[in-house]
C-alpha cells in the first residue's frame, strides 16, 4: 500500500505536467476547448444523466500498451480495496444506474473483481468488463470466460487490427494469437454468436495520427477477416480516438508531433457529436473511490467542478446529473470526426468526417 500510495503521489505530479503540455499555457497556438464549443454556438457541455458507472479498478496489468492512456502494465500496484468496492455496490444498489463499467488495468486481475461481478449481476445491473483478452489465457485466470458467461457479463475487449504485425506492435510479441485463442474460447460459449444474449464487442484503436476510420466499413473487414482467417464472430466493432494523454502523449513529444496531432482533432471538430459524448451520461471511479467526468479526466486528475462529491463515499445523483463537465484539449479526441466514446464511435458513420 505504501509504495502505491508513492506512486500515486508521482502520478498527480506527472498528471500536472501533461495537463499543462496539453493547454500550452501562455501559447495562442490552438483554440482551447471550450473557445471552439463557443465558436461553435455551443455552451459548455453539462451532464443529463447517469447511466453509466465506469470504475478503474487498479492499473495492474499483464501487458505494457503503447497506446494505454492508464499508463498500466506489469509493475504497477494500484488496486481498489474491498472497501470502496463495497461502497461501489452500495451505490448501485440505492440508485437506479443502469450500467456497471469495469476497466482497468487488466480489471480482472483486481483481487474483487469477481466479488464485484457477482454483486452487481445480483442487483440486476449490466455488467461490461473491458478485458486485454489475453488475461483469459494467463495461469490463474484460465475459468475467467465461463465466470464472465455464468453472470451475463458483456465483454468489451481490444484487438487493434486483425493483421498480427499491426496488433503486436501496438501491445507486444505474441498478443495477438493470444487474443485469437481467448475469442476462440469466448465464441465456444456463445459470445459473439448471431442470436446470442452473450455480446462480445471488440476494439479498435488506431495506429499512429490518423482518426479512426468509418466504424461500419472497417467492422464489414473485420467480420471478414477475422471470419475467413480464425473462423471467429462477434457482436460489434467500436471504434475509439488515441487521446493525447500518458503513453501516446509521450509518444507525440517524442516524434515532435503533439501540435499536429491536436491540430488534426482541432480541425475535425464535429459539433454534432457534442450532444452523445460519455461524459455527459456516466461518472467515473478511480480506484481509490474518486469521482471524475470520464476516464481521460481521471488519467489527468481533472476532478469535477468546484462544490461536486469528490468520492463514491459522497455519491449524490442528483447534483452529479447537473453538474458542469470540465473540459481541456484532450477533449477534440472525443469530438472529432464522428465522435469518439466507450461505446465507440458517437455519430453513424459520416464520410465527410472520416480521415
């Protein structure tokens, strides 16, 4: 607990340095993201609901990704304790959130994941795990697709591309036939099957500085691909934006590319997408119980507006669905194009959008 609680100190620090490369204070370079929504005709995005509860349950993980906006892998130490997981079920069980969210890190390698599962599952909530897929063929972890399945979880899970060269040079050596094998397990359950109640949705994430392209088009390939290479289904394809914070944004500085990249996402502002951006619809939880707008706010501890709850331990609906949601440039990631979100892409695809 004492060397995560010096790590965690580290990372506000480095969470304020990247907070302030990303605005480029005193630098007239680039619109801020709230100048861009009032250019737009736009006020300031507020929440309307609270459909969703999205929980970081730790940062430990069996991979390093390069584009891991949670900074996650191997040696991080970071875990939700049984106590503010048990303040999480409390939550859902005295207010009617729809959606439980769990991501991590490899959110299962968190020592309550399948406590938390169980509850929330009893509650009558869905359940999402955001899962690397290759913990499911980790010693230890091997029972982990039958549990998902016995408590109706759906799986959200990342495979950048369905070319292996592309895929393990995004997360390392040997990632993808892992993942193959763990979708050939999920799919003997009846995940991804057409008529199945079991969903399994992949991720897609780019590589390198362009947008994410068209979701239904690039989702038509993947059913292909995956289909006539591994004989593998799935329920559906999201598409989500790299944003410019943690691995990736440290990536940028290197290349010397971080102003053309937010240029980029600058310049692909879609004020159509405003209206269906995550934030507006969920609260997010870091595993020490803190409350953020979303999980990139999280990453960059941008907490919630001036007089808001700040721990699940004060959760109050009522004034969290009317809050005003804080903003900064990592912000256009979500609102380029046709929109970026958990749940994918925000808009139907639109061609005008796409990169």
């Amino acid at each position: 607990m004492q060397l995560s609680l010096l790590r965690s100190k580290s990372e506000l620090a480095n969470a304020a340095m990247q907070r302030e490369i990303l605005e480029g204070e005193g630098t007239p370079r680039q619109p801020t993201f709230n100048q861009k929504m009032q250019a737009s005709g736009l006020g300031k995005l507020r929440a309307t609901s609270i459909e969703v509860l999205q929980i970081n349950v730790g940062k430990l993980c069996n991979q390093t990704c390069t584009h891991c906006h949670v900074d996650a892998g191997p040696d991080r130490r970071e875990s939700m304790s049984r106590e503010t997981a048990e303040q999480i079920i409390d939550v859902l069980a005295s207010h009617d959130i729809p959606t439980l969210d769990i991501t991590g890190g490899a959110p299962e390698m968190n020592p309550h994941f399948r406590w938390i599962v169980e509850q929330a599952h009893k509650l009558g909530r869905r359940v999402i795990d955001r899962c690397n897929l290759t913990i499911l063929m980790a010693n230890g972890f091997k029972d982990l697709p039958e549990f998902l399945a016995d408590h109706d979880v759906e799986v959200v899970a990342s495979l950048p591309c369905y070319l292996e060269e592309n895929c393990d040079s995004q997360r390392g050596d040997g990632v993808f036939r892992r993942s193959i094998d763990a979708l050939r397990r999920l799919n003997s359950l009846g995940y991804g099957i057409p008529g199945s109640r079991r969903k399994l949705s992949l991720v897609y994430n780019p590589i390198g500085l362009a947008l994410p392209p068209l979701q239904d088009e690039l989702e038509a390939t993947y059913r292909r691909e995956l289909k006539s290479r591994y004989d593998i289904v799935f329920s559906e394809l999201h598409t989500i934006t790299n944003l410019p914070i943690s691995r990736f944004l440290d990536d940028l500085l290197k290349q010397g590319k971080l102003d053309e990249y937010l240029q980029t996402l600058i310049d692909q502002f879609n004020p159509l997408t405003v209206d269906g951006v995550m934030c507006r619809s969920m609260v997010s939880v870091d595993w020490q119980g803190r409350l953020f707008d979303c999980d990139f706010n999280q990453m960059l501890n941008i907490e919630l507006e001036p007089g808001m709850p700040g721990t699940i331990h004060d959760f109050d609906a009522e004034r969290l669905t009317s809050r005003t949601i804080m903003t900064g440039r990592h912000c256009f990631g979500c609102t380029a194009g046709c929109g970026s979100s958990c749940q994918g892409a925000v808009l139907k695809p639109q061609s005008e959008f796409a990169s």
